[in-house]
C-alpha cells in the first residue's frame, strides 16, 4: 500500500483506496486554509526522458515543474502523487524554486480526500474525469 512519506508532509495524511481513482490522500487532521500540505517530490527528469515514460507506462505520476524539468513521483515521491484530480480542488498546485507545493485552497476536514485540478492542457489526449463533483466538466483536461 502507498505510503505519505511525513518528511514532506506538513499535516498527518494518510493513503487509502479512492473512489475517483485508485488510491488517494487523505487528511487525518483538519488542515487550515492556504497552508502548505504537502511537497511533491520525485526524480526530476528532462522532458525527453518525461515523454519516453509517459509512452512506456498506463500508471504515470509526472509533474511539469518548467520547460525543461518534471518530476517522476513514482521514483521517490513523496505520496503526494496520489492526490487525485477533482473539478472542485481543495488544494492547488504553487511551484516556486524548483519545487512543487501543494497548497490548501480552503479549510480541508479530517477524513476528506485531498483533490488537485490537473488542468492537463487542450493539446493532450483527452482524460475522463471521474470526480463527481456537480461542477465535473467530464475531462481532466482544461476546456478552452
């Protein structure tokens, strides 16, 4: 079973089975608005090496950090990788210095499932979205 490791994490999160997509994160302690929740971390790779994994595997943890670099969270991640997508985030994504952040949007209960809006581009294969939320737009991807 997936694991959060707490060196990166701000608040006590645990991982357990999601009804969006397999695993998710969530909260184990109420986390207030606009803190920092956890860091995503993973092997950071150039994006050639990016597009040679994301063709190799149906399991894929890739985040962009620029042009140049991404971050593998599925070589040393730091659990965060298994936020999932949500058409209602509750955390959003801030990278500064090279580093990924995962920032809460508002106040998160304990027990609910940490959400991210991957806002994966127009230009990108379409993905169904599989939230649930009222506000779903039916696809990961950013309608424009």
């Amino acid at each position: 079973m997936p694991v959060i490791d707490p060196k990166h994490a701000c608040f006590k999160l645990r991982v357990a089975e999601s009804s969006i997509h397999r695993w998710g994160v969530y909260a184990a302690e109420r986390i207030p608005a606009k803190r920092k929740v956890i860091e995503y971390t993973g092997e950071r790779i150039s994006r050639k090496e990016t597009k040679r994994r994301a063709e190799s595997s149906d399991l894929i943890y890739l985040f962009t950090v620029d042009s140049y670099w991404c971050l593998d969270g599925s070589v040393g991640g730091s659990g965060a990788e298994y936020v999932n997508h949500s058409c209602e985030p509750n955390l959003r994504a801030w990278i500064f210095k090279g580093h990924i952040l995962y920032m809460s949007l508002r106040e998160i209960e304990e027990g609910e499932e940490l959400t991210l809006d991957y806002n994966f581009g127009k230009d990108v294969e379409k993905v169904p979205c599989s939230c649930g939320t009222v506000s779903c737009r039916g696809t990961i991807n950013v309608k424009h």
